[in-house]
C-alpha cells in the first residue's frame, strides 16, 4: 500500500517505537538523558509525543539504543516525515488542536468506521451543509466569518480520502434522525441527503441507518474508530475519538477500543442494509425536503 505519510500519526508511531526500543536497552529515561546531555523532560515529551523530534536527536537515540541496519533507515525515513508540515496545518490557527489530530489521523487511516446521532459526518458534508453546522456556534460563541470560510475550506479538503488513490474504507451507521434534523433550508438539506446517497454508491463506503422505530441497542453519542496499515514496518494501534461540545477525547487503550469495537459490530447488526438505507434516505430527502 502506498504511503500517505501523515506526520500527526507518524510522530505518534515513531514515539511509541522509540519507547519501546528504550526499554528493550534497559535503560530508564534518566539515564538515557544523561548519556546524551538532555533533560529527562525532552525524552518524556519525545515519547508521549508533546514535541516533535528532530532527525539528528533521532539517530543519536538509535545509536544509543544500537539500532543499525534497514530498521535503523526505516525509522529515519519516518523521523523525516514527522518532521514535515501536512496540509490541515496550514489550517492550525483556525481549526482546535483536536481537530488538527483527528485529520492528521483520518489522513493516514486504512478504515474508518463512524457512528453519529447528531449530524452528517463531516466526510459526507456538502459545502453548504457544513458552513451551515459551523455556523451554528456562533450562537455562543465568537467565531469570525473568515475562521468559518476557512474550516468550511479544511472540511472539503479531509473528502479527498475518500477519492484518493488506495482511499479509505469507510463504514458509516447514522441514525435517522440525523437525516429528519433541520440544520438549514429545505434546499441545502435535500441536496446533503442526495450527498449521502452517491457516497454510499461509492466501493468504499458503506452506509447504514438506524431506523427511529427500530431496536436501539446503544445509548451513546457518536464516536470515529480508526485503523490504520503499517508504516516502514511499524504498526499503529486503533485510536477512538469521541467528540464532545468543546473537545474530543480520544481512547488509545485496551479494552476500552475493544468495547467500542463490539458497539459499532452491533449497530451495524441492527441498523439497515446498505441497499434498504439508501432507499430511506431517498424517501426522506423526496418527503420531508423537497
């Protein structure tokens, strides 16, 4: 698989191989800053990914640890590319730091797989959709019309995972509500149901609804798994990120990953089929927002 080379994700990969490789030395973290004339902080930040880490710390890491060989140019590589600046980036200063997270991992993902009770995922937003969500919190808070442009534009531009070369495996299970839930005129709200009926025509994607009157057998709100493929030989365990009002939080550890796990298998079992689902959504854009 090509490697799309996220460096949100691949500092995460690098910070947790080097933890690992610190540990198989036996060395503890202080002494692993004496020998190189650093503060036990930086290994610290450097392992639980606060701060980046430059390509010459990393060799004398490797060195100290006595990584040589393709592993040790296999994680050079990856030095490099953390150290890099993705797209979403550029959007720092106007989107949350969770957010720059959770495109960095969205990026990087081999499958997603998303539950939402509340809105249209942004993945599956059209354009006046989304300006139409972001805009709704400027009802509490100070959001200017150039920040909302620009997270519209951040929006857009996370789809092309979707279409990419090797795009994303995506699975999607929604409840009805979320298609009854008026965000905007009657014309903006048919044209995102429409939305959702090509991307769920996609080989990729796979859409469900959770019918209203149907068994509802989770009380949770919505929540992203992510998966993602090796990189230069290093695997990255499942991330969950669960969105709250004004923050996400994202689970990293078992079993907590796991009972997610199990709670989206049993959405997926007692929400619709993909062919059933599409023609609900069909239904609801021609009844309700025509």
């Amino acid at each position: 698989m090509p490697d799309h080379g996220s460096p949100t994700v691949r500092r995460r990969r690098l910070a947790a191989e080097l933890h690992r490789l610190r540990e198989c030395s036996g060395l503890t973290g202080d002494q692993v800053a004496e020998r190189l004339g650093w503060s036990q902080a930086k290994i610290s930040r450097i392992e639980n990914t606060r701060t980046g880490i430059k390509p010459a710390d990393a060799q004398r890491l490797l060195d100290l640890y006595g990584v040589d060989g393709g592993r040790r140019d296999e994680l050079l590589a990856m030095a490099g590319e953390a150290s890099r600046k993705a797209w979403w980036e550029t959007y720092s200063t106007d989107i949350p730091d969770e957010l720059v997270d959770f495109i960095g991992m969205e990026a990087e993902a081999e499958t997603i797989s998303n539950w939402e009770s509340e809105v249209v995922p942004g993945l599956l937003q059209t354009e006046a959709y989304a300006r139409e969500i972001i805009q709704s919190w400027r009802s509490f808070v100070t959001i200017t019309p150039s920040t909302v442009e620009r997270r519209v534009e951040a929006r857009l531009a996370r789809q092309q995972v979707l279409i990419r070369d090797y795009p994303i495996e995506l699975s999607v299970v929604l409840d009805e509500s979320v298609l009854l839930r008026r965000f905007a005129g009657k014309a903006v709200m048919h044209e995102q149901l429409e939305r959702l009926i090509e991307i769920s025509e996609l080989p990729n994607a796979k859409l469900q609804i959770l019918e209203l009157r149907g068994h509802h057998p989770i009380g949770t709100g919505g929540f992203v798994i992510f998966r993602f493929p090796y990189a230069h030989e290093i695997a990255m365990p499942n991330v969950v990120c669960v969105e709250y009002l004004t923050s996400s939080f994202f689970v990293k550890e078992d079993p907590e990953i796991y009972y997610y796990q199990l709670a989206f298998q049993y959405l997926q079992t007692h929400a619709m089929g993909p062919d059933q689902s599409r023609a609900r959504i069909a239904q609801i854009a021609r009844e309700e927002w025509k």
